[in-house]
C-alpha cells in the first residue's frame, strides 16, 4: 500500500513539474503572444495542479493531515486561469499586437468589421 | 526515492521561472510580460507546494491560495489596463 502510495506521489509530482518546464520552453520558443499565452495558461495550469494533487496525497496518506485549502486551490486554479488567458488575450488584440505573420485565420477582425458596418448603417 | 523526485521537481520549477523571467525581460509588447508574470505567480504555488514537502509542514499550505487569487487580480488589472488605460472607472455625468 505504501509502494502504491508513494509512487503516486512521485509520478504526479514529477510529471508536473515536467509539464512546468514544458510550458516554458513553449513561452520562450514560441512566435506570437497568443500562441505563448496558449502554452502558459495550459499547460502551467496542469502542470501545477498535478504538483498540488501530489503534495496533497502526501499529507493525507503519510502524515495523516487532510488540507482542505490545497482542493480550493486546485479548484481556484483550475477555475480561473483560462479566465485570465482569455482576458490578457483580448486586451493584447484590442491593444494593437500584431498576429504572426504565417497565421492563416483571424475571426476577430471580421467580426469587428462586421460590427462597425453594421453600426455605421444605422 | 520521494526525497529525490522532489529535489528534482524544485530543480525543473526553477529553471522554468528562470525561462520566464527571460520572458518578462526580453517581451516585445506588454502583453508578453504580463503573461510570464502570471505564470511566474503560478510556478511560485508549486514552490510553496514542494517546499512544504520538503520542510515536512503545513504551515505554508494556506499562502497557496493567496498566492493564486493575488495573481488572478493582478493578471485582471493589468488586462483592463492594457484594454482602456484605466484600472478603476468612475462614471462621471454631471
């Protein structure tokens, strides 16, 4: 039982903080600002609450401590960072940063365009 | 074995916010830095995490939380900065 416990913990502490060091790479290797907002709020994201998930399996099976905070943090976590990708995403477009320049699609601008024609006809 | 893997994991935690303070340095735009600090405020919860493993404590278990909703706010702030120039708007009629 104990084995089973311990590797649980090892594994999902380990493949967190690989998923971290994933993220990163991905922020400084990628082109655009919304392509590494995609690796960090992603990927980081799952990355921590994998570390959470495993520091709180061992206060629960080795030191007998159930932390009820770490569950809120995992939720809290896992609420509100595509929350904030998607609001820093929108402010970078609405502010001026410019796309890639090999991306292929932007529905944004369309849509935009759409709205200013439709505003301007009334 | 455990004691190996979290020494390990810390290490990986690190160089990644290293990664990322480059990030905060070198970005073109605003919106770059903005997003490597919020990551950063993440990868400081898993820190606080790991570390309270290794000092074998759960003293530091609350400031996780904390830690996220300060980061959260400050990630919505500087969105709303960048998007209208102000952070708190006031509506002014008269």
């Amino acid at each position: 039982m104990s084995v089973i416990i311990d590797f649980l913990i090892g594994f999902f502490i380990l493949v967190g903080s690989l998923f971290c060091l994933i993220a990163t790479i991905g922020v400084i290797r990628l082109p655009d600002v919304y392509t590494r907002n995609h690796a960090a709020s992603k990927a980081a994201t799952l990355g921590v609450m994998s570390i959470l998930l495993g520091t709180f399996l061992y206060f629960y099976a080795l030191e007998g401590h159930f932390n009820s905070r770490l569950i809120l943090g995992i939720i809290f976590l896992f609420m509100t960072s595509p929350i904030s990708g998607h609001l820093i995403n929108r402010a970078a477009y609405n502010s001026g940063v410019k796309l890639w320049d090999k991306s292929v699609r932007d529905d944004l601008k369309e849509y935009n365009k759409k709205i200013v024609n439709k505003s301007s006809v009334d | 074995m455990i004691e190996i893997i979290i020494r390990l994991a810390l290490l990986f935690c690190s160089i990644s916010m290293l990664g990322l303070i480059y990030r905060v340095i070198k970005g073109p735009s605003v919106a770059d830095r903005v997003i490597a600090l919020d990551a950063i405020g993440v990868n400081l919860v898993a820190i606080t995490a790991l570390i309270s493993i290794v000092l074998s404590s759960h003293a530091f278990l609350e400031i996780i939380l904390l830690i996220g909703i300060l980061a959260f706010i400050g990630t919505v702030a500087f969105a709303k900065y960048l998007e209208k120039g102000v952070i708190i708007e006031r509506e002014r009629n008269h």
